[in-house]
C-alpha cells in the first residue's frame, strides 16, 4: 500500500488530527516524518511545526541561515528534515516563513525549554487560517501533559489544535508512546490512528474514546508494523498490519 493512502488531508471539510501511538522504539517517529513530509508535498503553500521535545529531529539550518549540523554533532547519523529551519522563539516563525521556509522544528529537553515551545506552537496556532494548510506535529505528546491530563507549562494549546484546528486549516499529528495521560478532548478528535503495538491493556482501552474498535487481538506482532483506522461517518473499520519499507 502507497502511504500517500493514508495520509492526512486538508479538504473543504477542514484540516483532519491523526494519532501516532506504540510502544518505546516501535517506529512512530519515522512513520511521522513520512507522514509530515508527504503532508508539505501534497500542499505546496503548506506549514508545518514539529514540536520536538526529545529532541529527535534535526533542522537543516539555523533561522540566522547557518548550517544546523554542528547542532547535532553528538547524535548519531540521521538525516535532517528535508526544507526544514530551526526556530528558537515565537517570533521566528514568521521570519521563517518569510524566508521561504516551510517547515519549522522547535527543540528543547527541560522542563523550561517546554515553555519556550509551547509559546511557539501558541504562535503558530494564532497564524493558522483556512487559506493556507498547516500541520502541528507533536513528537512527544505527553510531554505537554501531567498524568492525570492535565496540560503542563501554562498552555493548552496542544488541545486547542486539536479542537479548534480544523476550521483553521490546521491540522494535528500527535505521536505518543502510552494514551493514558493524553486528555480525552484530544483523543476524542482523531480522525486517524496509526497504531504500533501497545502492551498496557490501559492504553488500548483509551482507544475506544476516539471511537476505534480496537483489542488487545487487534495488536501488530510484527516489529515496526501498524494498524490503521480511519473514523468516517458512521462506519468505521481497521487495517493493517503495514510496515513502511525503509
Ligand atoms: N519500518 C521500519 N523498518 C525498519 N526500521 C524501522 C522502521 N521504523 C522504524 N525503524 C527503526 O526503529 C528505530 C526506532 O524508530 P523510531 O524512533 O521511529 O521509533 P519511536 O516509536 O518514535 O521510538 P521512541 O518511543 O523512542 O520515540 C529507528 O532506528 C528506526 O530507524
Ligand atoms: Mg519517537
């Protein structure tokens, strides 16, 4: 299957939010970056935030224009987002996007780098407007969340997109190892599920508020393969296991 099927679509309808979930090393974070860049082929005026708390990703440039490579010297080999800049505060998104840039990451691992992100998401959230496709991309949900649900660092504007987005032309890809701290006015708003193997019988049960039929039988057994589901009217089904050939 072409992952091109699968992915998320800004229609006339709005701007659709997807689930990335399973378990520590699973794969969602490499379907993500397929899903996100297929996401900015198909709408070619398109922005995307990945909000990158881990951080995983790497940007190609710095918003000064610097090459960001010697920001990553100590990772392993990986590859930079294709297109992708780096900002560091709310006010770099615009500059990013005047320059031409399409994709932005925000990085940060500490608890007060988690501020400074959210500030940007909350800035990329004011921009967003119907006329041009964007898409928030979450690495790591639960970061922005404590275990009971509520929302960490001030904000909730990880909740805001995911209710208030679609009208916007924004669109939300959260990917999260467990579903439980994740708040249910998140959940209940998923479009689409990209499920990689969850063992906690809790988190699979969480599934249900999204309205996805799923089971502890349903699980891929497969190393890096998920399920889909797609919520349309009414009906609603699973399919999979699907493996993206790397
Ligand atoms: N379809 C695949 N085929 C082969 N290897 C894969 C596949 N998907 C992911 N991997 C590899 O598995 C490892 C973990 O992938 P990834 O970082 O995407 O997982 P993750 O679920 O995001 O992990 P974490 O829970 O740590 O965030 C990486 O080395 C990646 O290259
Ligand atoms: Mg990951």
């Amino acid at each position: 299957m072409d992952l091109q099927q699968i992915s998320l679509r800004v229609t006339k309808n709005g701007a659709e939010r997807a689930l990335v979930v399973g378990g520590v090393g699973s794969g969602k974070s490499t379907l993500a970056d397929y899903l996100g860049t297929d996401f900015t082929r198909r709408y070619s005026k398109s922005r995307r935030l990945i909000a990158d708390t881990k951080p995983r990703y790497r940007a190609e440039v710095t918003v000064q224009g610097r090459n960001a490579k010697h920001l990553y010297r100590k990772w392993g080999h990986g590859q930079a987002v294709p297109g992708s800049v780096l900002v560091y505060e709310p006010e770099d998104l615009a500059l990013a996007w005047d320059l031409g840039y399409r994709v932005a990451i925000v990085q940060g691992e500490s608890m007060a780098d988690l501020v400074r992100v959210l500030d940007v998401c909350e800035a990329f959230f004011r921009q967003a407007n119907a006329k041009v496709p964007s898409l928030l991309q979450v690495d790591e949900t639960c970061d922005f969340f404590s275990a009971n649900g509520y929302p960490k660092g001030g904000s909730d504007v990880m909740i805001r997109v995911a209710r208030a987005g679609r009208e916007r032309g924004l669109g939300g890809l959260y990917c999260s190892q467990r579903t439980r701290a994740i708040p249910v006015s998140i959940i209940e708003e998923m479009e689409r599920l990209y499920l990689f193997r969850l063992d906690a019988a809790g988190d699979i049960k969480r599934l249900e508020e999204m309205g996805a039929p799923v089971t502890v039988d349903d699980m891929p057994r497969e190393e890096h393969a998920f399920m889909y589901w797609r919520k349309r009217g009414g009906y609603d089904d699973l399919y999979g296991p699907y493996r993206l050939a790397l």
